[in-house]
C-alpha cells in the first residue's frame, strides 16, 4: 500500500475512533514507508494514542517523531 493511503488510511480509522487500528495499521507498515514521509506516518501514530488516552504510548511516538523532527510543536509535552 502506498505511504499516502497508509496514512490516510489510519487517519479515517483514527477518525472513527479506531484508534488500535490506526496505530496497527502504522505499525505493520512502517517498513515500507518512504523515509521522507515516515514522520508523518509516526505523527498519525503519535494522534492516535493521544486521542486514546494512553500516555506511555503517546510518549513512545512523540520519541519517535522527535527522532525526525525534534522541533515539533504537538509533540513537545510527551518529551
């Protein structure tokens, strides 16, 4: 599947409060993302487990996307 229908994909799972799903879905197909844009996938991950509600998970993505983007403004209080 291609980067933009993962995370389009994950963003309507997200979307519908499939917030599992979502990160699953991030997850299994991580390894095929385009480097560039593999931010942006960890970033749906990271929404995904902050809408859930699960603090050590949202904390793991924001490491994630901090890994990329250090600077990012939504994951600065998960750091």
């Amino acid at each position: 599947m291609p980067t933009e229908n993962v995370i389009q994909k994950s963003a309507a799972l997200r979307g519908k409060g499939k917030f599992d799903d979502a990160i699953e879905l991030i997850e299994r197909s991580i390894h095929n993302i385009d480097p560039d844009t593999k931010v942006i996938a960890w970033l749906e991950a990271f929404r995904a487990a902050k809408e859930k509600g699960d603090q050590a998970l949202t904390r793991k993505y924001a490491e994630l996307v901090a890994s990329e983007e250090p600077d990012m403004p939504s994951i600065q209080d998960y750091l």
